[in-house]
C-alpha cells in the first residue's frame, strides 16, 4: 500500500475485511517481499512528487514490470499512466468530470471487476482514460469514457473502491496476489 | 442515478487530502510554489492570518477574481474561506466552484449564535473546532472535515496541541461508556446523540480530522501527525519564512515521514528562519480567533 499521500488508511481496512495483511510504502525497502501493491487515491501531483523525492518511481516501476499485481484507483490511474510510471499503456485526463461540486456517486454493472449487483462507485474530481494502447482492455465504461482498465496484471479505476462498503475489488485484488505470490510467476 | 454532494462524496474529498499539506495563498504565484512544493490543497485567501492580525480590522472572503486566477494557476483542489455564519459569502464560494469551504474563525464571525447549516450546499465544508464537543457539533451541522483551531499567524502550536489532545482524549473518553452512559455523555458534550454513538462505537470522527494553526516548522507537522492529525493546514508557516519554496517542501516531506526523526532531521536542515512566533500570553483576550465560534 503506497503511502506517501492519500486515502490509504481506506484501503488498508478493505484488505484486512478481505483477510489480507497490508502494510505501508514509504520507502523502498517497504516494496521487499510485497505480493501486490495498491496505488491510492489522493492528489496525484502531490504522491508523484512523493514517489520521486523517496526514490521509489523506478522500483514500482520494476515491481510492475516483474507481474506483481497492481491496484490503482483515481490518483492511482493517473500515476500508472504514460506520463508517469507507464505501466499502463493509457492518457488519461485529470479532473474530467469537473471539479468537486461535479463529484457523484452512481451504482454501475462492472462484471469484469465485480460480477453481479451493481457496484457503489464514487468518483472524486476524478479522471478518465482518454485514449489507450492496444494491450489494454476497457473493463468499465461511464458515458463512453473508460473508467476501468486492465492491462497485465495491473488494473486502474477512476472510482474508489475503498471508499464503499464493497469489498469485491479489493477481495478479488487480494485471489490475484496470492495467485501471482503461489505460482511464484515473478 | 448520479448524485451529487453527498456525506460520502463529500467526505470522499477530504479522504483524498489525507497524508498531505493544506497551504494558505494569496496569489497564483504562491499557488504555483504550493503546488510545486507537494502541497494537496491550497486555501485561497487574501491576507494570511500573521497579517489579518497585524492589520486589524474586518477580515472576509477574498475577492473572487482572485480566487478564480488561483484556480486557474493550479490543478490541485482550491479552497476558500467564509465567514462564521455567513451563509451568502457560503453561497458565492459555491458558485465560484471553489472544492471546498473553510468556515473559519480566522475571519471576521458574521453570526455569533449560528453556523452556516452546511447540508444546504454541495460543497464540502471544513470547520474547527478546540474538543470533542464543537468538533461533533461541526459535523452535526454537515461538516465533511475537522481541524484544530490552533491560533492562526503566530508561529506557535501549543493550541493546535490542546485541542488535537482534547478531541482525541474525548473520543478515547467515550469508548469507555457504556450505551446507558452516552446520552448523558451526549448532553455534557453539547452534541448530537447519534454521533455519539457513532464515535463510541468506531473509536474515531465520522470525517477526517486536521490539524490546523501554529504550524512554524516540519517537527511542528511531525507533532500533530503523532497526535492524531490525518494531514496538516499550514497558514503563514510557509509564506512568512525566510525561503518559502524550501520549507514548504520540508513540511510536506515531514507529513509523510512523521514517525521517522532522521527524514524529519533531514528535512529540518538549511531552511533559513522560521516565521516569527508569539506567545500567547503577548495576544490578549482580543486576540483570541479559537473563542470565535461555539
């Protein structure tokens, strides 16, 4: 759980309610031995000055590109983009909807990210991914625009999971680390 | 169905800004350092409490073209302050699609009895408070953000200090009662029941909780960060030192690492001054912003 700046605190309660152990990053050596990493929201510009000044940009880059599952949310989507870390293969627009009076909550059917009942997804002055490459898959869709991509095992949302009483997102984000952690795929 | 402006999505906001550092500006210019520096926020205001105390006077909302060249200075979230009880100056700040609203003692109180019933708007709001009691009050009215009250503009964190310690200790206070004990408990707290109940029950504020005022140097954040603050307001701290680029990112650096003292002794290094503090003794009764409000 990368903790430089952001809600992390949320996604640390959604990973214990679905029987994980999360921890925080603040440096690089708390990247050691992490099965997946969570990008949270908050202010990218802020996280991504974070990432640089703690040098830790080109380790989650690495720890990306060795297939230990990624979870980005709002901030996190922005960060995992080509601007920044370029793990995803996507330009996204920051602030898309507006500014926060433009923030909502709406109930949406994401069955590549929580099969079923409708998802609670709240969306905080939040982006969406403009234009992507070809090996992303568009999983969720608002008014056109993608708001939940996949690429590898690296996933984005312009919405915040942790936010909500669902813990769908994160229960599935916790199978697939200790898929990737069992099949010792690194 | 969307909606807008609700507790969640209002709250939601204030969770984004967790971890981070609030500053207080007076230009675009200033916005651009705050942003560059790592701030989350920045407050939008046309004197910083040092000089709003040194001018004396009627403080109220900054003029809103000032308020828009901020937001068009920067991409991190602009919030702007309204008076206590000042429901209009509330209703501007909203059209100016200004992200959040700081009722602030630090102003001029247009209304001695009431607070701006902040369910009205969908903005969120942020208020002070100095115990448990006002915090809950705060909320009660629509509050989506809590900060400390300390005394803004005078470099001096003894009374963000109190008050973190008060709300804290109130809430620890409270999960010791038992369900009988918490209406009494409701009734010498001067707060709504059901909230409570509800921070007995999770052990924390139903919104995030800040600190706010004195803060002068990176252990100062530090502090409050260990006492309980889910992020730092910081007013004249920055734009009052000696190099306010510098200290504006030592401060942030210090938020993040607050619990590890050789990246705050770091960061505390070559900052050039710090802002001039004052006693509170030296302020009198006059001086006082954390007894404006209730």
């Amino acid at each position: 759980m990368l903790a430089q700046q952001g809600d992390f605190a949320s996604h640390l309660e959604h990973l214990a309610s679905v029987g994980a152990v999360g921890s925080e990053v603040r440096e690089p050596a708390d990247l050691n031995d992490l099965d997946g990493l969570i990008l949270p929201g908050g202010e990218s510009t802020t996280i991504s000055k974070g990432l640089e000044r703690d040098d830790l940009s080109d380790r989650v880059i690495e720890f990306g590109r060795e297939g230990r599952p990624i979870l980005g949310t709002c901030a996190g989507m922005i960060l995992l983009a080509r601007d920044h870390l370029g793990l995803l293969d996507i330009s996204v627009k920051r602030n898309a909807f507006g500014r926060q009076r433009a923030s909502f909550e709406e109930e949406l059917e994401i069955p590549g990210i929580a099969p079923g009942d409708p998802f609670p997804c709240i969306f905080i002055r939040a982006p969406w991914v403009e234009e992507s490459g070809p090996e992303v898959e568009v999983v969720g869709e608002l008014d056109g625009h993608p708001i939940a991509v996949r690429q590898g095992s690296t996933l984005a949302l312009s919405f915040h999971p942790e936010l909500s009483d669902d813990d769908r997102v994160h229960g599935a984000f916790a199978a697939k680390c200790r898929e990737a952690r069992d099949s010792g795929d690194r | 169905m969307a909606e807008r402006g609700t507790f969640r999505v209002k709250t939601g906001l204030a969770e984004m800004l967790k971890g981070g550092v609030i500053m207080d500006v007076v230009d675009a210019e200033q916005a651009r350092i705050a942003e560059e520096s790592g701030a989350c926020a920045v407050m939008a205001l046309e004197r910083v409490p040092a000089d709003i105390r040194r001018d004396g006077g009627v403080a109220r909302m900054s003029n809103p073209a000032m308020i828009r060249g901020i937001q068009e200075a920067v991409s991190i979230p602009v919030m702007a302050k309204a008076r206590i009880g000042h429901i209009a100056e509330a209703q501007v700040l909203e059209s100016l699609d200004v992200d959040f609203i700081d009722e602030s003692e630090v102003l001029t109180p247009a209304d001695e009895a009431n607070h701006i019933d902040k369910f009205e708007f969908e903005i969120p709001f942020v208020c002070g408070a100095t115990d448990l009691g006002e915090a809950l009050r705060r909320i009660g009215e629509g509050a989506a953000m809590i900060r400390s009250k300390g005394e803004a503009g005078t470099g001096n964190i003894v009374e963000a200090v109190r008050h973190m310690r008060e709300i804290t200790g109130g809430i620890r206070r409270l999960g010791t009662l038992s369900a009988t004990e918490l209406p009494s408990a409701a009734k010498e707290l001067g707060a709504p029941l059901e909230i409570v109940r509800e921070v007995a029950t999770s052990g924390w504020l139903p919104v995030p909780l800040f600190c706010a005022g004195g803060i002068a140097t990176p252990a100062d954040a530090a502090l409050m960060m260990q006492l309980g603050a889910e992020g730092n307001f910081v007013g004249s701290g920055i734009f009052k030192s000696e190099d306010p680029e510098r200290r504006a990112r030592a401060i942030v650096e210090a938020t993040t690492h607050f619990a590890d003292p050789e990246r705050v002794a770091a960061a505390s290094e070559a900052l050039g001054d710090a802002m001039t503090g004052i006693e509170m003794s030296a302020l009198g009764d006059d001086g006082r912003l954390a007894e404006r409000g209730w």
